[in-house]
C-alpha cells in the first residue's frame, strides 16, 4: 500500500449495464487478514476506471455500509448482490 502523504476521502459512484459482469476491480485483505479492504487491481476502461478508482484505495463503506470490520467473503456478497443491480457507491480513503 502506497502511504505518502495525507489520506483523501471521496465517494465513488459506479454504474455498469446489467449484462456486463463486474465492475472492473478486484479486492483484498478483510478483518480475517488484519487489513483494511483495498483495491488490488482495476481493468483499464471498466466502469471502476472510468468512475475513478485507483489501485490501493482503501474500501471504508458500500452502499452505506461501513465494512471496515467484515471479512473479504462477507464484502464479496455485498460485492455480489450489487453487480447484480448494475450500481455501486463506496466510500474510499486514497493516500498521495
């Protein structure tokens, strides 16, 4: 994780087409490892690219949901049930 300087903290909101499948990133750590939920990797022009996610922006909420305390399996259903709804907003802490 890339920590340089002051934390941002911001709102993504990520829209796709329902027949599209994913949003365009892939997550890492959970309570179950001792780390935050942070943004592993982002397929460049996915919906995740295109609303502004970075690689190592750390996951504080989804959809109004704090899962700072989950796991990575119960962040993946959460994940899951909104893929299904084509939308997603998560609150994000980004490092400079």
């Amino acid at each position: 994780m890339r920590f340089k300087g002051p934390a941002k903290i911001h709102e993504i909101y990520i829209e796709k087409p329902i027949e599209i499948r994913g949003f365009g990133f892939k997550l890492d750590g959970g309570r179950s490892q001792n780390r935050p939920i942070i943004i592993s990797a982002i397929e460049e022009g996915s919906p995740a690219d295109k609303a502004g996610l970075c690689i190592d922006d750390e996951v504080i909420s989804m959809n109004n949901e704090n899962i700072e305390n989950l796991t990575f399996d119960q962040v993946r259903k959460i994940l899951k049930e909104r893929n299904l709804r084509g939308s997603i907003k998560m609150i994000v802490k980004t490092y400079e």
